[in-house]
C-alpha cells in the first residue's frame, strides 16, 4: 500500500460506503485502488479530463461527497499529499457540479 494508511482506509471508505447506502458496486474504483493505490487513484481520476462513470452515477444519486474530489477537498489533512493544482482542479469539478464541499478534519 502506497500513501499513508489513513488515506487509503478512507478510498475503500467511500468504496464500501456507496455500495451499502446506494448498492452501487464500484468495480472500476476497486479495480484501480488495487492496481494503483489510494494515492495513485486519487490522482488519476482528479487529474484525468472528463469525470469518471463513477462520478457521474454519484452526481445522478446526489452523493458527490462520495467522490474522490470530494475526499481530497474536505479533508484539510490530505492536502499535503496533493498538489495545490490538483486540490483546486477537484473543488472546481465539484462546483461544475453544484456541489458545495464541507469541512471535515
């Protein structure tokens, strides 16, 4: 596992979370967490150029902050594993999308 622990917890975190509450079985994400990591992932799908089939099944459940852009932006305490373009890149997607992201530490 590259990247810190927590991190990584908190990826399957909103894994395990989307598909107990919306039964949405995110393989691609999984997939990736295996293949490339939290941290890998994480960057991957906030700097890749259109939003994920993942993101746009959360858009259309109305649970942005199920997304990894919504992961990196509320969590003050995993900005420094991102560049400041990559943190602004996913809170600018997230505005795209009328999501408004909350503080969370």
């Amino acid at each position: 596992m590259k990247g810190p622990i927590g991190f990584v917890k908190a990826m399957h975190g909103i894994y395990t979370t989307a598909k107990n509450e919306l039964g949405y079985n995110a393989r691609i994400f999984l997939r990736m967490l295996h293949e490339h990591d939290g941290l890998g992932t994480a960057k991957r799908l906030i700097n890749a150029p259109q939003v994920s089939e993942g993101y746009t099944y959360l858009y259309e459940h109305k649970r942005l902050d199920l997304t990894v852009e919504a992961l990196v932006v509320e969590n003050e305490k995993w900005h420094a594993l991102f560049e400041p373009s990559e943190i602004e890149r996913a809170r600018k997607r997230l505005e795209a999308y009328r999501y408004t992201p909350k503080r969370r530490n």
